[in-house]
C-alpha cells in the first residue's frame, strides 16, 4: 500500500527526518563515533579508524537497496554493516575487521534511534513553545473578555475567554516539563559491547562509552550493558500526555469555530506578504483541528504498544525489541504533527468577542432573573479575570523540575 496514505497528514520536516536516508545516516554516524572512541582507547588502530570514519558518509551508499536488503534479512543494521566493512576493504582491507568491533546490532539500532529521536524532540519543543506563547498571549488579551462557560451538552456560567486560554496552557506546561525530563533520560548511548568482557579491559570500555556520549552528544550509560528500554518507554507515556492534551484543546476549539457557535475565528492574513509575493493558501481552522484529532485518535494504541512490550524485556522471547522500533516512527510522526498543527492553529485564530457575548446574552435572556444572578454576575466575572492573571504568571514562570 502507498505510504502516500500514512503521509497525509505528516508534516514535510518529519517525514525528512525519519526519512531511510536520514536513519542510515544516523548508524554511520553510531559507526564513526564507535571507531574514533575505540582508537582513542587503544582498542583498534588509528589508521583503522580512520578508514572507517572517512567511508561513514551517507552518499557512499545506496539507500534504497540498504533498505530492500534489510526487508529481506529482517535486520535493520546487518545490511548497511556488511556494505561498510566491503567498502572500507577498498580502501584499506587491514581496516575491515575492525568495522563495527565489539558492537552488537541492537546498540547500533538503539543508539541511532535515539538520533532521529532527538532531532523530532526538538521540532517538537520548538512547536510546543510556539503553541504556549500563542495560548498565552491570548490569555493576556483576552482576560476579562466575558463568555459562556459550557459543560457538556448545555450552558454553565459566565467565564472569561482570558481564563479559558490560561487552562489549556496550563497542563502543556506540565506535558513540556515532563517531556524535558524524560527525553533526558531517554536520549542516552546504548553499548553493551560484548566484546570487551575482560576485567583487564572494562577501564577502556568505560572509555569508549564516556567519548561516544561526548561525541553523539548523548547519555552516557549508566553501567555497561544496560539494554532495558523503561525510560524510552516512559518518554513515549510523556508524549502521550501531551498529545491527549491538545487534542482536549483541538476539540474545544472545534465546538467553538462552528458555524452556530463561532466565537472563535481566523486570524487576518498578516502584513509580510505585503511586498507582492503570492499568499500561502490558508488551512480552516477546522480542518487544522481535524488533523490534531485525527492523530490524537491513533496514539494511545502507539503508547500501550510500546508499554505492552516492557513485559517481554528480560525474557528471552523474541519479537519486543523489533515491535518497538516498528512503533517509534508512527509515534514520532503523529506527535510532531500534532504539535505542529496546533502552534499553527492557535497562531490562526482570533477572538470573536462580540459573538461570545452575543451567545452569553442569548443564555441569559433565557433564564430566570433568580438563576442569572447565580450565574452569570459581574462578581463571578472578576473571579475569573483575576484567576485568569494568577494562572498566566504561574505559567510564565513554572517551578523547575
């Protein structure tokens, strides 16, 4: 089946990110640190080293056929070793022995996942601080703006649309606190490198393991041989959160920008393409929610996928490490696009202010003078403005963790 059906909804940037070439890359990347790090520890020599480390390049290597070659063999990381250590044997045969010394493939697969893993995180980051800015900024404005407050299925009371705006950023603030914490965690070097069991050779080993951290700019392990994945596991529980929380928001803004609602509504275009260049065509707010939903949907499956297989992870059935990596980029891709569609959907909207108070005024013309007074006072208006500008400083500056 076309890929063409799981990339409707990715964004361009993840889909090049987890992109074949880009995960290859990532292995040589694992390749050429474990050479210079091994070299550096008097495990290989030098001149090895670097043979291997100026063949680890991506364009020496035909992408496409890695691949094919990796379904047929059913490993990832056999393939593209076997093609690096043929093709320093041209250069330097001497050097072919010592590619991938030590090394088993689940550290070499791990560790590159980890790579890509980083670079998502990031555009991940960077939307998600994006969105709350946005969240923020339209709390401040919007503070004492009055609107109806509505439980599900009927009108509640009076609210302002600042306070409203303040509570969707408040657990996203959690979420990128939680996720800061755990992808720390998660982002580490594996090695087990069975290779060096010695006693005499576990100070060069711990070498190793301290120069490819560096290197990769990774954890570095906290013992040697640790392939438990509990804190990769829970950075996915992290992103889980985060995205339930703003497909919680999507939905609300989608009750909101209904035609019969329509207290929120597109922002105008903005004044930078005034110089002549041609406008990029604007996604409905709608649909933009559409697209948070609809990856919303498909990732707590992904999440209990990667839990589920945490019960397999000292045993020796097979199959669990496999089902993970399968799970990753599915999980990666719709959580980027999420928090990608939604720093664009916040960022799009505006306030439609005369609207919330027309609908707030249609509610109360409706009720007795009794309930309107319980309801809808000007008191409980303030209350809602000052908790609105409590929660937007706490926000702007949460405790650390």
């Amino acid at each position: 089946m076309s890929s063409f059906f799981e990339r409707f909804f990715a964004t361009p940037e993840v889909i090049d990110t987890l992109s074949d070439q880009a995960v290859i890359e990532a292995m040589l990347r694992f390749e050429a640190a474990l050479a210079r790090a091994q070299a550096s520890a008097g495990l290989i020599p030098q001149a090895a080293a670097l043979s291997i480390i100026g063949t680890c390049k991506v364009e020496l290597f035909d992408c496409p056929k890695l691949v094919r070659e990796s379904a047929r063999s059913r490993c990832m990381a056999t393939p593209l070793v076997q093609s690096l250590r043929e093709t320093v044997a041209l250069f330097n045969p001497q050097a072919a022995d010592f590619v991938h010394f030590g090394c088993s493939v689940q550290d070499l697969v791990d560790t590159a996942l980890a790579l890509v893993m980083r670079d998502v995180l990031k555009r991940i980051e960077v939307d998600l601080a994006a969105t709350l800015q946005s969240l923020l900024a339209l709390a401040e404005k919007h503070a004492h703006d009055p609107m109806l407050e509505r439980n599900p299925m009927q009108p509640a009371s009076i609210t302002s649309f600042g306070l409203l705006c303040s509570q969707w950023a408040a657990p996203l603030v959690r979420d990128r606190q939680r996720m800061c914490a755990a992808s720390a965690s998660a982002m580490a070097l594996r090695l087990a490198n069975d290779l060096v069991a010695t006693a005499d050779m576990q100070d060069q080993h711990m070498q190793v393991m301290a120069l490819m951290a560096a290197d990769l700019q990774l954890q570095e392990p906290a013992f040697a041989g640790n392939t438990a994945h509990d804190e990769v596991v829970a950075l996915a529980c992290a992103l889980g959160l985060l995205t339930g929380n703003l497909g919680h928001t999507a939905a609300c803004i989608s009750h909101m920008v209904q035609f019969e609602i329509g207290e929120l509504i597109p922002a105008p275009a903005s004044g930078a393409l005034a110089s002549g260049a041609p406008a990029m065509q604007t996604v409905p707010l709608a649909v933009m929610c559409m697209t948070v939903l609809a990856h919303a949907h498909r990732v707590p499956q992904q999440v209990a996928m990667l839990l589920a297989t945490l019960s397999q992870e000292r045993t020796s059935l097979p199959g669990h490490w496999q089902a993970q990596l399968a799970q990753w980029p599915a999980l990666l891709t719709a959580c980027q696009s999420i928090t990608s569609t939604s720093a664009q959907l916040v960022a799009g909207m505006q306030a439609d202010t005369q609207r919330m108070r027309s609908n707030l005024d249609a509610v109360r013309a409706s009720l007795p003078a009794k309930e309107i007074k319980a309801r809808f006072s000007n008191d409980l208006l303030k209350h809602a403005s000052r908790l609105a500008h409590t929660q937007i400083k706490a926000l702007r500056n949460p405790p650390s963790v």
